[in-house]
C-alpha cells in the first residue's frame, strides 16, 4: 500500500506544483492520502497554523478526487489540550480542509495531564461521531502502545488499526523493537488496518449512494413542479425530452449504481437549463411589468 504524504510539502509549492503532484498520484492508483496541520513556516500563510490543510482541501478538489473512492488521514497533536480536546482538535482541521470525516486519525502521545484511557476515551469518540472511521498511532513508544491497547479492549471501543512510527535504514530502533513488534501483533494492526480501509471502502460507497439518492430526488421534485407551474414554455419535443430524463432519473433511484444515477441526474439537469433560462426571464419580465422607466435607473 502507498501513501501520498504532505509533510511540509503542498505550502512550500505553487499550485500548479502541488496539482500536478496530486493528479500524479491519482492517475497511478494512489488512494491514501495523508495530510495533517503543521504551524507556518514559510512567512506567507494568511494563518499561523494549518494551511498545510486549506491547501490540501483545494488540491484535493481540484485534482478531481472522489471523496468515496479514497482514504483521508490525518493527526491529533493534542497541541492545545486541554482548552481543546480531540473533537475541537479535528473539527479545526475538517473545517480547514473542507471535508466533513476523515478515514484515520493518527494520535501522537498524551500530552502531559491526559491519561492513556481518557485519550483512547476521546478518540473513540470521534468514530462513535462519525468524525473519523478508524484510528492509529503516531510515534508511540511501545509501554503507552500497551496501555492504549488495554484501555480500548477494557473500554470495548476500537482498537488502533495503524502504526506510524519514525523509521530509517540507518536507525531503525522504533520498529525493531521487539516490544514493539509485540504489542503491534498483540493488537493484530496490520490485519485490522486491512479490513478497515475494506469496511471504510463499503461505508463511503453506502453514504455516497445515499447522497446520489437524495440528490436525485430533489432534482425531480424541482423537476415537477416547474412542469406544473411553466410547461407552456416547452415545446412538444422539449416536454417529452424532458419526461425521458425524469423517467431515466426515477428508474436508477432506487437502485445500487451510484455512478448511472448521478449520470441521470446531471443529464435531467442538462435537459432543463433551458427550461429554466425561460422560467428566470419571465419571472423578470413579469416582475417589471408595470414598473415606470425612471423607477429602474
């Protein structure tokens, strides 16, 4: 599995940079993206810190990524705590990058003045909230690592799924470590860190189907009642393209493939605009009837 990381990177770039890296990496198969806030450290952020994840938001827009066919992760620093705690922490860094969940959240170490239990407590909390599906650690010693494991199973909430931990081929003491390699296979992370980016997948495809739907259904409600309110301003051959998309939209509505409905949807969009250039310039012209020259300058 690769991860396409933005340690200290997309601010340091242009965006022309930074969009060709993520188109890159979307055009190879990437699907595990990993961002996280980081203080300023160029001079030029327009705040002191975490536009690291305003940048990546825009990217990751711009590069046409699907929300529901990637992985998004990021970190708890726990930097402010206790005036903010890991829900204040995350939605800070949700609302910055412009999504609404992430996939993992990495936690460093408890700050000093939180205990193991309390912080894997929080953490649970952020998945119970639909903030985030999944939850690692990041730079752990492997005595908190026991502990965290102990408190999640006693708490009977998630247990971390994944590891980040400071390695090179020159010291590579924190995963060698036999301790370590211990609590890692004791918590089984690898074969859980699997099945959650698979339960990850299948909940973003169930949520994103469900927005298609719902999406849909107000498109042709919207639909409808415009029919009912202005269909004299259609022609006969415009009425019946029109009720072809409708009938397109309704027939995958209820069905598993998000992707032929939402192709319905926008199709049914299409075939009104301009339907609804009509309906706008009457409302105009209907609304400045009456209404003296001088009254309009």
């Amino acid at each position: 599995m690769f991860s396409l990381g933005s340690w200290r990177t997309f601010e340091r770039l242009s965006r022309e940079q930074g969009l060709e890296i993520m188109r890159a990496a979307r055009d190879v198969g990437i699907t595990f993206l990993d961002d996280a806030r980081y203080d300023d450290e160029t001079g030029t952020a327009p705040i002191p810190t975490g536009y690291s994840e305003v940048i990546f938001g825009e990217l990751f827009r711009a590069a046409g990524w699907r929300r529901d066919e990637v992985v998004v992760a990021n970190k708890l620093w726990w930097e402010f705590w206790p005036d903010q705690g890991a829900a204040a922490e995350l939605d800070g860094s949700l609302d910055r990058m412009g999504l609404d969940h992430v996939d993992l959240i990495y936690s460093m170490e408890p700050p000093p003045g939180l205990a193991v239990a309390d912080l894997v407590a929080e953490v649970a909390g952020l998945i119970s909230s639909g903030r985030a599906r999944a939850w690692g650690i990041g730079n752990w010693r492997p005595a908190p690592l026991v502990e965290a494991v102990a408190a999640a199973r006693e708490l009977g909430v998630a247990l971390p799924v994944a590891a980040q931990l400071p390695y090179s081929l020159l010291h590579p003491g924190w995963v060698a470590d036999p301790a370590m390699d211990a609590v890692l296979a004791d918590a089984d992370i690898a074969r859980m860190l699997e099945e959650s980016h698979a339960h990850a997948a299948e909940d973003m495809v169930a949520r994103s189907l469900a927005e298609s739907r719902v999406d849909a259904e107000r498109t042709i409600a919207a639909t409808e009642s415009a029919l009912a309110a202005d269909s004299e301003l259609l022609s006969a051959d415009e009425r019946k393209a029109i009720d072809r998309a409708l009938a397109d939209v309704r027939l995958h509505l209820h069905g598993d493939d998000r992707h032929a409905l939402h192709a319905a949807t926008d199709a049914l969009n299409r075939a009104t605009e301009e339907f609804a250039a009509r309906r706008m310039n009457r409302s105009v012209a209907q609304a400045l009837t009456g209404r003296k020259v001088d009254a309009l300058g």
